[in-house]
C-alpha cells in the first residue's frame, strides 16, 4: 500500500469514526498525534477510565519538560489530564 493509500484509508477510520460518534479518536487520528502514526509503528493508548492515567500524563509532562519538548505539547497533556479527571464515567485500575 502506498502512503497515498494509507493517508486515504486514515480518511476513511476518520470519517467513520465521526459517524459513529467517536469525535475525539477520530480528530486524534486526523491531527492529533495518531494522524504522523506509521504503519506498524507501536503507540501507548490512556483511556480516561483508567485510574492511572492521570498520573502516568503527569509523569510523561516532567519527563518532557526536562527534554524541552515545546510548551504547547505540554498544554496539551494538561488539558488531557482535566478532560479525563471531568469525564463522568466510571473509572478502575488497568486490567
């Protein structure tokens, strides 16, 4: 498969996402930092239901801070870590 084909299929994941109503993967895997993903290249997902992830953000953020990473991805990471603590749902350990 070309990269063309595979920037096409991404369009593809994007747009059914959105239909189904997956807003937030879907803008993730359109400009987040899903949208650079190679193919098979291996990625770390949080989800907001899982106790750690506050932490686990909070600790990629000093980690980053350290190695000069621009500040608007660490803005970003904050504003990930509010939006999982202000989520309604249900939380527990990873299984």
């Amino acid at each position: 498969m070309s990269q063309t084909e595979g920037r096409e299929v991404k369009g593809q994941c994007v747009r059914l996402l959105r239909e189904a109503g997956f807003a937030l993967l879907a803008n993730e895997l359109e400009f987040g930092s899903l949208a650079g993903l190679s193919k098979d290249e291996p990625f770390f997902l949080l989800c907001g239901r899982d106790r750690l992830a506050p932490t686990a953000i909070k600790a990629w953020i000093e980690a980053a801070r350290m190695s000069n990473v621009p500040d608007h991805k660490l803005e970003s990471a904050h504003a990930t870590i509010e939006a999982i603590v202000g989520w309604p749902g249900d939380r527990h350990y990873p299984d």
